[in-house]
C-alpha cells in the first residue's frame, strides 16, 4: 500500500511541494483501490483496481481544485476498454454523439460545464460504449439531487461552481457494476 502510494504521488504530484492533503489522497486511493478489487469484475481485478486509483484521483483533484487532468482522462480509456465487451463501432459511435452534446452543452451555456468534464464524459463513452449512457443518467440524478440539497440549505447559490467530476466517476463505476451484475446474472 506505501509502495502504492508513493508510486500516485509521483505520477500526479511530480514536482510539486508536499501537502499533507496530497498525501493522504495517495494513501487513500492506494488503500480503498484494494478493496475495490473484490467488489466490481472479479475476473479482471487489477484492472478494477486501476481504474479505481486513476477515477479516486479525478474525484479528489475535482473536489479540491475543480480541475480534471488530461493524464487521468487519458488512463480512463483503455481500463474502460478492457473492462467492457462494448463493439469497436459502438464506443466510438457513443464517445462522438456524447462528446458532442457535452461540447455543445459547454459551448452554449459557459458555467454550465467544465472541459475537463467533456473531456471525461467523451473518454468515457468512448471507453464503455452505450452502457455508460445508463450508469450516467444515475450519475446526474445523484450530482443534482446533491446540488438541490445543497441549495435548499444554502450552502451555496446558483453561481457557485460544484465539482461535476466525482459524478461522473460514480457513473463510471455504477456502468461497471451494472455490467458486472447483469454478466453474472445472465451467466447462472
């Protein structure tokens, strides 16, 4: 696990000055990435783990700095391609309408969006195919139920920028976990 950890601090936080917040994200992804391993596709538990580590990361950088690195969008496609038995045509079909609406979603109403949250989405898409499409309609249920709650206690207001990543990282996994479950369903 410290092995783990310090292997994430040198590929996000290369250069960077110490903080102890960096430092907890990496011994925490490390830690929570092992247990992610038993809990999605059992057959291909180092790639859940990966996936994990790079989606962990995402969410806390969102969370923090309301920023998505290009490097962590970039490890999403090809976890996502090995963990979904998607068509070739389907993701890349998926990754282009998807993308293009969140671009257009970005281009027509600024503040709406950030770009790294297109970006994440398109990788998505493109990495799991159409089955994305279910996990982040529960992604976006779950991001603006939060975000009513957190109006309604006024906490914030409609001006205050929330973090969309983590959300969609949750629909990544839920994806995941769907796929997981229907498998072994459809298998017994």
């Amino acid at each position: 696990m410290i092995a783990g950890a310090l292997l994430l601090w040198l590929f996000l936080f290369r250069g960077q000055a110490f903080s102890w917040k960096r430092a907890s994200l990496c011994v925490c992804a490390s830690g929570a990435s092992l247990l992610s391993a038993l809990f999605l596709v059992p057959e291909k538990h180092w790639l859940c783990h990966g996936l994990f580590l790079v989606l962990l990361a995402i969410t806390w950088i969102d969370v923090h700095e309301l920023w998505i690195p290009d490097v962590l969008t970039l490890l999403v496609v090809p976890f996502g391609y090995l963990l979904s038995d998607a068509v070739w045509m389907e993701r890349c079909l998926c990754g282009a309408l998807l993308g293009g609406g969140f671009w257009l979603l970005w281009m027509l109403w600024p503040g709406c969006i950030g770009w790294g949250d297109v970006k994440l989405c398109t990788a998505a898409a493109f990495a799991l195919g159409v089955d994305f499409l279910y996990g982040l309609q529960l992604g976006v249920i779950a991001a603006g139920g939060h975000a009513g709650i957190l109006l309604i206690r006024k906490r914030v207001t409609l001006q205050t920028r929330l973090p969309f990543g983590p959300w969609i990282a949750l629909s990544i996994v839920l994806t995941l976990c769907i796929n997981g479950c229907a498998q072994r369903h459809f298998l017994l």
